[in-house]
C-alpha cells in the first residue's frame, strides 16, 4: 500500500463562530502551496448556534503527479484517522473525543474557554459541566495537545478567534508550510488583515511556547479602618482560625449593607451559632455548620430591598466596572439607562413598619396606589435627576431598621435561626441543610416570592419527618426539587412521595 | 438580499473552455447548468441547495446575458411545474429543491412532468437533506423516482462527477424523453473543489421563439386517454431508451480491479467515503486503487441489468452500499439476480445499519463484517484507538447538548417570551408550529410547540381544533410559509371554516431560515423581484377581519395583543402580525454602514446591554425567558454566593428584548442599557461633563463615608 496519505483536519466549532472562515483559510493556504484541498461542511439550522463540523483534506499535489492519479478525498471525519483537531471551545473538544477523533496520532488544538449550552445556564442553581474532565481526557488521548484561553487572546489582539485558532496550527507546526505563508493567507483574504495578523501571532506564539500555566494567589496586605479594626480584632478572637476567611466576608457584606452595629449583630448571631457548634462537637465536623451558616447569614442579613439597590447603582465603583463591561473606549460618552419594576409590595417594604403594614392589608387603598406602580421604570442614573433620585433612595439607609421589609426579614432570620439551634443537638446535618435552604431565596420580585414560597413548603414539610435518623437527606432531596424548575412542580411531587412513604 | 453574497464568486461562472474552476459543489453545479446550455432554471431555497438558489439569483446578470431565465418560485411545486416549458419545446430547464420535504410539495407537478414525457432536457436537482445536520424527517428521494419513472442520478462527489452528471442528465432526458433528477448529499453541495470548464452555451432555441411559435400536441397532456398512453410508452419506450443510454455512455462506472470472487455495487454518492473505508481496511490506496471489482451506479434508477448481471455472473456475494431505507436498490438487485437464476449472494442491510447516514465508520465496520465472512483473511486493522468506552459513558454526560436557538437578538425570541409569560398566567395552550427559524420555540429554553406538520401548515396543523372550548388554540407561521403556501392553506381555509383561534405570522421581512431570502412580503427594495407587499392587506383582502400588526420588540404589546386574542368574543379567525427585521440581515445592512459612519467623525450612539454583578442574585429566570446566545452566565463574583450570576457578552446588539423582559416579568433590576456615544458632539460633551462634575461630588462625598468602613486591601 502507498504511504502517503492526506492530511485529515477536524474544525468542530459551533454556528457562527467562524468555523467556515478558518477551513477556508486552510484551504487557500495550502492551494497556495501546492497541495489538493477539499473542505466539506453541514450548514442549514446548525448555523443557528448549534455545534457543527468542519473538515478538510489536503493532499501533496507532486505526490498525486507521481502516482499519476489525483487521491479520492472524502467528506466525513472517520474515528481514529484525524491528524488535527481544532474546537473553538472546550466542550466542543469534549464532544470531538467523544466522538473517536482525537488519538494518539491527533494534535488537538483547543480554546480553553466556555460558551455555555442553555442546559447549563437555565437552572435555577449551578448547571454549568466541568471542563476539568475534559482537559484530563485530551491530555491523556491525544497525541499533542494544545490549549489555552483562544477567546480571551481574540479580545486582547481585538481580533476573532479564528484568526488566533489559524495562529495555534501554525505554532503547532503540524502542517508542512512556513509561518509565512500562513500570514500570506491571512493577508490575500484582504479582511481586517492588520487585526488578523495580530490575532495570529499572538496565537502562534503561545502554541509554539505551550506549557501548562500555573496560578499563585497574591497576599494582599490588610489594614482596616478604625471603626471596623474592634470588630476583626473580635472575630479573630471568638472565632476558629478555619472560619475567619467566610465570616470576614460575611461581616463585610453586613457592614456595607448598613452599619458597624449591623456587622456587631451579625457576629453577635454568629458566635450563638458558634457555641452551639462547639456543644455539639462542631470541630470534628471542621466547623461546617459555623462556616456555612458564616455565608448564608450574611446573605440573609443583606437583603435586596429598594434601598440596598439604589446604594449599589450609584456608588462610582459601578460607573467605572460597567464601562468596561459595555467595552467602551476612552473618549466614548456612556450613559446608563436601569429597568426597575417597582411594585406597590416594595413600597410598603420601604415605609416605616406599622405604616408599610397598614398599606399592604389595605386591599382599597393598595389598588388605587398600584396604578402608579403598573408600568415598569426606566431610571437614567447617568442623568442629574436620575442620579438624585437613587441617592435620595439610598439615602434612607439609616431609617432601614424602621422599614416594613427590615422587621420582616428580622423576624425570618429569627425563625430561621431557630429551626437551626434545635436541629443541631439532634441531627448536626440537618441542622447545615437548614442553613443551606437560604440558597432558595433569591432575587426580586415574583423570583423572591417563589423561593420563599419553596422555602415555607420545605420548613412545613420538615416538621413531618425531623424526628428521623436522616431527615437531612430528606431535606436536601427537597431541596434539590425546589430548583428544579420554576412551578414548584417537582417540589410538590417530592413532598407528596414522602408524604406516601410514611402512610405506608 | 440574501444571508451570504456570492457576488464575487459568481465571477467564476464565467470561466471559458480549458481553464481550471475552483469552488463550491453547488456552484460547480451553476456552471454546469450554463455549459450545457440550459434556458430556464427554477427553484426553491433550503438547506442544502440554498446557496445554489443564492449563487443563481447574484448571477442574474450573466444569466440574462446567456438569455437565461431564472426565477425564485413560490414553492417546488411551482418549481416542479415550470418544466411543463419542456413538455413541448427543446427548450432545457432545471429546478431545485431540498428534499424529500421539497419533493413532496413537489410532486403533484413532477407526475405531471413525468406523464407528458419532455422534449427539452428536464433536470430536478435535489439536495438530500440525510445524515447529520439534517433538520427534516429521515426518508430517500428515491421513491419518487420509482413511482414516477424518473431517472435517478446519484454522481460521485467530486466536482468533475457532478458537473458531468448535469450534462448526461440532460442528454439522458432528451434521449429518454423522461425528466432526470440529480441527487446531490449535504456534504457534496458543500464540497470545495475544481474541475476543468467548458465555455457557457447561449441556448440556440430561445424561450421567446416557444412563445412567439407556440406548438401544441394534444398526445402530451395528461387527460384520457393520452394518460394511459403515457404509461406504455415510459414502459415500452421511455424506459428502454434510457437503460441503452446509461449503458452506451458508461454513465455507471466499473472500477477497481477485476480479482476474487466478492465485489462491490455503491452510490456513486457513496464512492469516496467507501474507498477512505476501503484505505483503512488494507483493501484499497488512497488513489482508490483496488483489486477488489466495484460497479459504482452513478445512476440508481433505473437499473441496468444486463451490467448487473455480468458483474455478479463470477461472484460469490456482492456487497451493496445503499444509504437509507427501505432498500430499494438491494430488492432491484435481488430480483435481477433470482430472474437471471445467478446465486450470487446479496449481502447489504445485513452488515450496514437499515438507518442512518453512511459515515467512514459505518462503512469501515460493514466491511469488516462483510469480508470475514465472504472473503477472511483480506482485511487489516490498523486505525488508532480513542476513548475506552469507559472513560466516553462519562464523557458524554459531561458534553452538553447544543440545541439550536434564536440568533443574538432575534425579533422572534420576544414573541415566544411573551407566550411563555402568558401561558404563565392563563395556563398551557396547544401550539401548533410551523417551519422556520421561529420552530426553534419548541427547544429550550421556551419549549413551546406541539406539532409541525410541514413548511407553511402550522394553522392546517390545527385545523382539526375548530370546536367549542373554553381555551383556543395558537399556530405560528412565517412569512416564508406563509406565500409558500399557508396564505390559502392555513389563511383561507381558516376563514372558509370559520376557525375561531390564533394565527401569530412572524413577519420579520426574510424567508430567514433558509438563508435570508427576500419574498413577497420584504421590506428591503429588490431590483430584480417585486416587494413590499404586506402580508396584512393579504389576509385582509381573504377576509379576515381581526388583524393586529405588532411590533416584536414591544413585549407588553405582544403580551396584551395575545391576551385579547385568547379572550375576545369576536368570532372568526384572530391573526397577530409578528413584525420586525430580522437581525442577521439587519446587522449584515447597518453594521458596515455605521462603522463607516463611525470612521467618518459621525455622531453615533450604540445601545447594549449589562447587568449588574452585584445586584444579579443567579437565578437565571431572564435566561429562561430569553435564551439569546449573549445571554451568558460567569462565576460569581460575590465570595459568599455560589449560583453563577447572568451576564451580557460583547455579541449584544442592543435589541432591548432583556430590558423588556425585566419589565414585562418584573424580574429584576439587574438590567441596565448602555448607550455609547461615538464622536460626541460639543452638547454631549458639556452635558456629560456637567453631569459628570455633580455625579463625580456626590458620588466622591459617599466613597469617603463608606471609606470608614473600610475593611483594608478592599479584597
């Protein structure tokens, strides 16, 4: 049999992403030095952000003219015999390995990045995939292996990701031709050749160096303000060394919600929390419930009311991060225009506790105030009265404690907290899952409601099965069908099972 | 205009006599058409002849120069039915389609065609949409071909095979008097290539000598008793003169070598993947020089006997390579053989799998199979082992599904949104769809949709539920079904039948999904078609009188426009007018414009949008109502929460759909919109700077109150 053999290219990208731009590089690439080249690919919905393949032969023309005979190429990518395999994502190289392409003959070139499948980004909780495990499987399959952050190097050249892919297989020096002709293609395409060419080099040198980066956290040097030093001094010494890190940051974020003594009340919580830890040999467990109830409480003691979101809009950090989110250039004039559906509820969230009561028994008076809240709001906080109009609301921050919404929340940290101190001498783990139902209650609006809707079926439904050995698997299964989906659907049905498991 | 423009590349059909074409299948195949002389092509787009249509319409002016006609038509049956122009001229005419889905609306005509029998050449190229990729039912063209009695070609997929197919097939329908269809696979209509070209014909008889000297034969219609006619004469004549054809001008190729008593019979559209399988196996080199005998059918109807049978006369068992079912092939082969009293043993659907597309791999192990039992020892194994099956179960749980979705800001997402948030509050509706971009509403994250019965049949698809109930029902259509065929399908016989439910017509000014096409109904000024006709005088002027044009974009309006549809007590039909541009085309129309603009010194402001790290708490319920690929989700920044937050990537086009959606759902106040100003103007600048100046003291007065509480290190 004849050795020579065509170079087989895999390009598995996702639509649109410029999978077709790159195979119709290789192609005129390697046209241009002398080689056969046949590309092949399925457009149609695929395109539409679906994930697709792209795949190219080439073929030594002189070979061909010495065998008198031009090769038969073929159109489909066959397990085992890639020689390249280029994915524009990591999933997408996950998906190639799957699919038989990537072996020890394959040099698999891959973005270390993500652009998440709507599986991953629709749950109510975390859904993404670990792209760990795909990395491992690549080194350990293919034969030369090839990644980094493609994406991220497309933004600093201010170019596309193919052109830093095209860059990668030349660095590569997989393929039989010169870095030069590999930039002479770029500049024969004659389309945003100067970025191109930025974006190739950059890629051809960290494929040509490509060695495994490592990642050192930097030391920051701490020193607190004069009111906040008391209140550090006092959780290094009330608290074990293994917490500190979370309840630091818990104490921050009570802090910045609203005052030293709301960060004192935090640690005030903490330490009861703490006690009933150490009676109930909470170290053994390394402190779990301590740790864990360090961040769910912060959270629970920070909550989103109409005030805490004015302060956060308007505070200069935000002007400056949102700028670069939105990428805007120096000289550009950004301004900033925020979607806010207040409703009549976060009104009376904001009045003073008996008043904020009154209104929202008041079904009259409510509705006729609730013709003002029907519409959604669009605050342009980069304008005067905009900005004045959220400062002025931030500005009620000292007034928070006598709001309708703070005693509310008081009065569910307490019950909350309650639950917790009598599950712990029980059944230490329930007592952590109890802490963790915090993880349900979230956002605004209808979203709020619906986690504390979740949040009371689970607490009621508690109370039927606490008294067991492992009423803390039990919660955490209730907890898992809570954020399953949005109707409470999967909830109910789990309610109901174990609700037919005790009659039974 | 369409999604890509083949402008430059259409330069290449030009290409004179000698010289060297390299390009795409589907352009080779353009080329072809002109070399051969061709008077009138037809067709209709879709995946994965859309390019084709495309490549056809941005050479209307050489075309015109050859005094070729090209024509988009309203659907395949049009299409189908313009070769009717070679029932009685020698005029050549070809039509395309995607199939089987376009032969199907197709084949009321193509009877027709195939009855009357052709004097011109008449060739149907169709793009067969199997295998991977593929966004339709799993079924073969062939049968159409069988029942029809026409002549099935199925070239090898190599640019120099299917040009040449394009010009046997019209030589085979003259000789034969039988339309020839050309069956062209995904991949091939997309294969890059070259061939060497012909000069382009300029037909000798014209279409205006046809109508200036009509010439009529009553023997051609199919009307009693010519029809019965016709039926003798496709067996008697037609069919006879086309088996001496293919036979006397080689159309089916023997390759390979001439050794062993096993051989095999492939599609041609088969040929080089079986040979790469062939290479693997030891068999075969990559020149595709083997010694095993292969009778490769670049015609795969009819069957030529007498070849079938001197080639099985010495063998043992044949394998035939067909891709999809049923076999038609292989039963053809089986029947030849058992009349010839040959014991060649057919071996096919026993190794190769009865579904599903025919890759290297498929091939590779029927080979395996085929050889060691009819022929051991010849096969070698030698390809790099992957995964183990082990390590590729857990891998696959981790690879995620990429359905396909609305692009970045797509004008359809919203109207979906708002279904989503009205069936939330009224409770589920039965969703009739159609085809189209906008089908993509039964896919996460909308999940909406029950039926789809076929392009411009999504109200038909609901037909049945015209009774009294306390809930209607809704059917979408494009406007790319909707002049296909659903103004009279779906349209008129809802207000004939007196259907009392929804209809939502997505009007975004292209037949989108296959490729951006302008229709009847586009906005967009086209100086080779009539536009700009809305559809809503259409189905006015049909006699629907409850009819709402709505602005994609306004998700409110959208949602109270479906309320009051779902609701009103006005009897009849109740269609909601979806409007608003599509984005691909929109963008593709306005970026370069504005750039320039930018680069001009031109005030601009880009609208994009963001949301807030610090105020997003990782719910994700805009995600769920939105699904727009910007839409994206990054760790949290925030150390004490674990749900990753939602943020807006750089893809943003500004379309305002999230900012509506946040109102519209009251979901949160995350969101923001940004509006960049490029080269501001002195205004601009003076009102940001005094803005600036009072933002900047209030904002500096609270950094140093909230310094007080600084924690060091501002970690």
């Amino acid at each position: 049999m004849n050795p020579v053999r065509p170079i087989t290219i895999a390009i598995t990208a996702m639509g649109g992403q410029g999978g077709g731009v790159l195979a119709g590089w290789i192609i005129a690439l390697a046209e241009a030095e002398g080689y056969i080249a046949q590309s092949t690919s399925v457009p149609g919905v695929a395109q539409r952000t679906g994930a697709t393949i792209y795949y190219v032969e080439l073929f030594a023309k002189v070979s061909a003219q010495k065998a008198g005979q031009d090769p038969v190429l073929t159109l489909t990518p066959i397990p085992g015999d890639v020689d390249i395999v280029i994915a524009s994502e990591m999933m997408e190289a996950g998906r190639a390995l799957l699919r038989g392409f990537v072996t020890a003959k394959t040099t698999l070139i891959a973005s270390d990045h993500r652009v998440f499948a709507i599986s991953e980004k629709e749950p109510m909780g975390d859904g993404r995939q670990n792209p760990e495990h795909v990395r491992k499987l690549a080194r350990a399959t293919a034969g030369q292996f090839i990644s980094f952050d493609m994406e991220q190097t497309a933004n600093d050249a201010h170019s596309i990701i193919s052109s830093v892919l095209f860059g990668a297989l030349a660095g590569s020096g997989k393929l039989p031709f010169p870095r030069k002709a590999f930039e002479n293609t770029i500049k024969a395409s004659n389309k945003a050749v100067e970025a191109n060419l930025r974006g190739f080099g950059m890629g051809f040198d960290k494929a040509a160096s490509y060695d495994v980066p490592s990642q050192k956290p930097q030391e920051v040097k701490i020193t607190p303000a004069p009111l906040i030093a008391p209140l550090l001094q006092r959780l290094h010494d009330e608290f074990p060394k293994a917490v500190h890190d979370t309840l630091v940051h818990g104490l921050k974020r009570c802090v910045d919600f609203q005052d030293v003594r709301y960060g004192a009340l935090y640690l005030d919580r903490m330490a009861a929390i703490h006690e009933l830890d150490q009676v109930n040999n909470g170290k053994d467990k390394k402190w779990h419930l301590t740790r864990d109830l360090g961040r769910y409480l912060a959270l629970k003691m920070s909550f989103e009311d109409t005030i805490r979101v004015a302060d956060l809009k308007t505070r200069s950090s935000r002007l400056a991060r949102l700028r670069n989110d939105v990428a805007a250039k120096k000289d550009q004039i950004v301004s900033v225009t925020e979607f806010m559906h207040p409703r009549i509820e976060e009104l009376c969230d904001v009045l003073p506790a008996p008043l904020g009561r009154y209104l929202s028994r008041h079904e009259k008076l409510k509705a006729g105030l609730g013709q003002f809240f029907k519409k959604g709001r669009r605050v342009e906080t980069t304008s005067l009265r905009g900005f004045l109009f959220l400062s002025v609301l931030a500005a009620l921050k000292p007034l928070r404690r006598l709001s309708l919404r703070y005693s509310i929340e008081t009065g569910r940290i307490e019950s909350w907290l309650n639950a917790i101190t009598n599950a712990a001498p029980v059944n230490y783990a329930l007592a952590c899952e109890i802490a963790g139902l915090q993880r349900l209650i979230k956002g605004y609006g209808d979203t709020h409601e619906r986690g504390l809707r979740n949040y009371t079926t689970i607490m009621a439904a508690l109370e039927t099965f606490q008294a067991k050995p492992d009423a803390h698997k039990y919660l955490k299964k209730l907890k898992d069908a809570a954020l399953l989906d949005e109707d409470g659907l999967a909830l109910q049905k789990a309610v109901q099972h174990l609700q037919k498991r005790r009659t039974s | 205009m369409a999604e890509r423009s083949f402008d430059a590349e259409v330069q290449k059909l030009k290409v004179g006599a000698g010289e060297t074409f390299h390009g795409e299948g589907i352009l080779a195949v353009t080329k072809a058409l002109l070399q051969a002389g061709v008077s009138y092509v037809g067709g209709y787009q879709g995946a994965p002849i859309s390019h084709l249509m495309d490549v056809l319409s941005d050479a209307e002016p050489i075309l015109n120069d050859l005094g070729v006609h090209f024509e988009t038509s309203a659907n395949e049956a049009a299409a189908a039915a313009m070769l009717a122009a070679s029932v009685n001229y020698p005029l050549r005419g070809a039509v395309t389609w995607k199939s089987t889905v376009g032969t199907n609306v197709a084949s009321d005509a193509l009877a027709s065609v195939a009855s009357s029998g052709v004097m011109g050449g008449a060739l149907i190229i169709v793009g067969e949409d199997y295998g991977e990729g593929s966004s339709i039912m799993q079924e073969r063209s062939h049968p159409f071909a069988m029942k029809s009695q026409i002549w099935l070609l199925d070239p090898r997929p190599n640019l120099t095979s299917i040009t040449q197919a394009v010009e046997n097939g019209f030589a085979l329908s003259e000789a034969s008097h039988t339309p020839v269809m050309l069956e062209l696979r995904i991949r091939a209509c997309h294969v890059s290539g070259s061939f060497v070209a012909k000069d382009n014909v300029r037909p000798v008889f014209t279409l205006a000598d046809a109508m200036e000297n009509p010439v009529r034969d009553y023997g051609r219609v199919v009307l009693p008793p010519s029809n019965f006619v016709h039926e003798v004469e496709k067996i008697e004549n037609r069919w006879p003169a086309a088996v001496s054809f293919i036979k006397k001008h080689k159309l089916n190729e023997f390759l390979g070598g001439h050794g062993g008593d096993v051989g095999i019979i492939v599609q041609g559209g088969l040929y080089n993947t079986l040979m790469r399988a062939m290479e693997l196996a030891g068999l075969a080199d990559v020149f595709g020089r083997t010694e095993i005998p292969i009778y490769c059918l670049n015609v795969t109807y009819p069957m030529i006997p007498d070849e079938v049978r001197g080639f099985c006369a010495d063998k043992r068992a044949v394998l035939m390579v067909e891709e999809g079912q049923p076999e038609y092939i292989e039963q053809a082969l089986n029947t030849i053989l058992c009349q010839a009293d040959l014991a060649t043993k057919v071996v096919g659907k026993e190794v190769l799998p009865r579904a599903g597309e025919y890759t290297g791999q498929v091939l590779l192990d029927g080979l395996r199979q085929f050889f060691t039992a009819h022929a051991p020892g010849q096969v070698t194994t030698n390809t790099n082992a992957a995964l183990s099956s082990k390590d590729q179960k857990k891998l696959a749980k981790t690879v995620p599904l990429r359905p396909v979705g609305f692009c970045t800001g797509c004008p359809e997402r919203p109207v979906f949104t708002a279904m989503k948030l009205v069936q939330k509050e009224l409770g589920d509706f039965h969703v009739s769809c159609d085809i189209g971009c906008h089908l993509f509403s039964i896919l996460p994250p909308f999940n909406i949709g029950n039926t789809t019965m076929g392009y411009g049949l999504g109200w038909s698809g609901a037909s049945a539920f015209n009774t009294k109930a306390t809930k209607r029902t809704i059917s979408i259509m494009g406007d790319g079904g909707f002049w296909h065929n659903g103004l009279t399908s779906g349209v008129g016989n809802a207000v004939f039948n007196k259907n009392d439910n929804i209809l939502v017509i997505i009007d975004n000014g292209y037949s989108a999904a296959t490729g951006g096409q302008d229709l009847l109904s586009s906005r967009a000024n086209n100086e080779t078609r009539v536009t700009g006709q809305p559809i809503e005088r259409a189905v006015r002027g049909l006699g629907v009188s409850w009819v709402r044009p709505v602005n994609t974009y306004d998700l409110g309006k959208m949602k109270a426009t479906l309320k009051e549809a779902l609701s009103t007590d006005e009897k009849g039909p109740k269609i909601i007018i979806a409007q608003s541009e599509c984005m691909l085309n929109r963008q593709r129309r306005e970026k370069p414009l504005q750039n320039a603009a930018i680069k001009n010194g031109e005030r601009i402001v880009r609208t994009r949008f963001g949301v807030d790290p610090d105020t997003c708490t990782g719910d994700h319920a805009c995600i769920r109502l939105s699904g727009c690929p910007s839409l994206t989700i990054v760790d949290n920044p925030d150390p004490l929460r674990e749900d990753p937050i939602t943020r807006v990537n750089n893809d943003c086009v500004g379309c305002g759909v999230c900012g509506e959606i946040a109102h519209a759902a009251i979901l949160c106040p995350s969101f923001y919109s940004a509006q960049l100003i490029e080269n501001p103007s002195l205004w601009d600048r003076l009102r940001a700077g005094i803005r600036g100046a009072v933002i900047g003291f209030l904002q500096r007065r609270a950094d140093k109150a909230r310094a007080k509480y600084s924690f060091g290190g501002e970690a």
